[in-house]
C-alpha cells in the first residue's frame, strides 16, 4: 500500500484514522507504530487488569473480559489517554496495540476487513496449500497482534516473497525491493538500544523496523511467534527458515530454537551471502 502511493508512513495516524484524534496516539505517525517506537506507555503486559495493553486485549477477546471490561477496540482506541515515556521515534517498546492500530489502518485503506486484504494480497497469490485462519473471539475483529494460524509450509511461502526465489510461489513480485531494501538498511538502531527495557540491540544486531523484531548484521531478518514459533529471512542468501514450539512455563526453560539455527545456517552458508540460489 505504501509503494502503490496509499499511505504516507511519516503522516500521524490519525490522518488516516480521524476517530483517533483524541487519543494520546493522535500526533503518533505510521512509521513510528510500524517501528514500535510511539514512546507511549502501552506496552505488552500479561497481567496487570487495568494496563493499558490488558484493558486493549480485553476488548478482542485475548485477554480475560468481564462485565466491567471495555467493550470494543476501535473505541477503546479512539479514547486511549497514556502517559509517554519517551518521544516518539526515541525508544523501542514492543505492543501489540500498535499492530492492532496499524491492522485498523488497513481496513480504512482499503474500505475491507483485515482478514480480507490479507487474502487478498498476500494468500491467493503465493499458492498456499491450505486456508489461513486468523483468531476473532470477540464480534468477528481479527486479532491482528497475534491470531494468524497458518501451516509452517504456507508461512515458509511468504517468507519466500523476500527472497529472488520469489518466483517459486508466486508469478508477481508482491514485495518491491524499495520495501526490502528499507528492512535490510532503513532501521534505526538507537530504536533498540534506548529501549524501555535497557539496551537490547545485541552485538550482532542492527535494527528492528516495520513490525521485524530483528535485522542482523548479516542480513537475517526476524519475526518471532506469540509462543516460540519464528520466520527467519536473509535475501542475500535466498534462504527462509520456519520454525514453530512453545513456551512449557513462566521461567521459558525451554532451549530457543534461534540461536541453534543461525549458528547451523552461518556455517553452511556464511560464505555465500550475496548469491542466490534459487529454489532453496
């Protein structure tokens, strides 16, 4: 939608969305909330009943809703008064209420719901061998933070629309290389390393942007699961690798799959960045 000239990432969101204009998010632009980087106190919270990122799950049926619970996003949204504790474009602070706000945007964009556009542009192109599913508890919203099931196959199918092998599954380039070549180089990495949570940038990281947790200095490009799945992408290489697993308790005990992976793909293809090998 952003190369098809639909939507300017450095406007507010609520150029786009006016019911936001009340809302502590009004003044936020695209790019920021793509970025994580609102600097408003919204972040994930698990636990705490009257969070901010609690009362929003509420309202789409992820979090527990009771009588007293707001009672829709989209108002619940338009309402929002937080506090900040940064300025926007400082400061990575992961949110799922900033998918949520950038899922809303697609459906004023397009006049259609999200699940919608997503079959639309993404899963009737790329010969996917089985329907997607996407979580609605509550009056059919989608759960655009965390609800799209898809099988691993189909899922290494999209991450093939990063790589020059693009072709294998679909007979259009649906990702222009403008796109990947702002998240492979267009991050910025004070986001991650003035994070509400510290720096958490690591030394063989370079920045996170648009909604890809990470972008490593060798061209990975990272989005990870609600509960231990992962899509990993390099480009250079014309490599995808899917995973899925678990969390199995609070402490998150369990060995993490990403480390072992990239350590397994740099050694048999650490010399090869930069060629393709189409088809892999």
């Amino acid at each position: 939608m952003e190369d098809r000239g639909l939507v300017d990432v450095d406007q507010a969101i609520s150029v786009y969305i006016p019911e936001m204009a009340q809302s502590s998010f009004a003044p936020i632009t695209v790019r920021n909330i793509l970025d994580m980087a609102t600097g408003q106190k919204c972040s994930e919270e698990y636990v705490d009943k009257n969070s901010c990122y609690y009362q929003y799950s509420m309202t789409v049926g992820d979090g527990f809703w009771d009588a007293e619970s707001p009672d829709n996003p989209y108002t619940f949204a338009a309402a929002l008064k937080v506090d900040k504790f940064a300025e926007q474009a400082t400061s990575f602070s992961y949110s799922g209420f900033n998918t949520f706000l950038l899922g809303w945007l697609v459906e004023k964009l397009t006049g259609m719901p999200f699940q919608d556009v997503l079959s639309r542009e993404i899963w009737r192109r790329i010969g996917a061998e089985s329907d997607a599913a996407m979580l609605a508890p509550r009056f059919g919203v989608p759960n655009v933070h965390g609800g799209l099931m898809a099988r691993i196959r189909d899922v290494a199918r999209f991450g093939l629309l990063f790589t020059p092998s693009y072709m294998v599954v679909s007979d259009e380039k649906i990702m222009s290389d403008r796109y990947i070549r702002l998240i492979l180089d267009g991050g910025k990495p004070g986001l991650l390393e003035n994070s509400l949570y510290g720096n958490v940038r690591g030394d063989d990281v370079k920045h996170n942007v648009y909604q890809w947790d990470r972008v490593y200095t060798n061209n990975d490009i990272l989005k990870g699961g609600w509960a231990g799945q992962g899509l990993l992408i390099n480009p250079d290489r014309d490599l995808v690798a899917v995973w899925t697993g678990y969390f199995k308790d609070d402490d998150g005990s369990e060995v993490k799959p990403l480390p072992v992976l990239r350590k397994v793909l740099e050694g048999v293809f650490g010399g090869a960045a930069g060629q393709a090998n189409t088809g892999r």
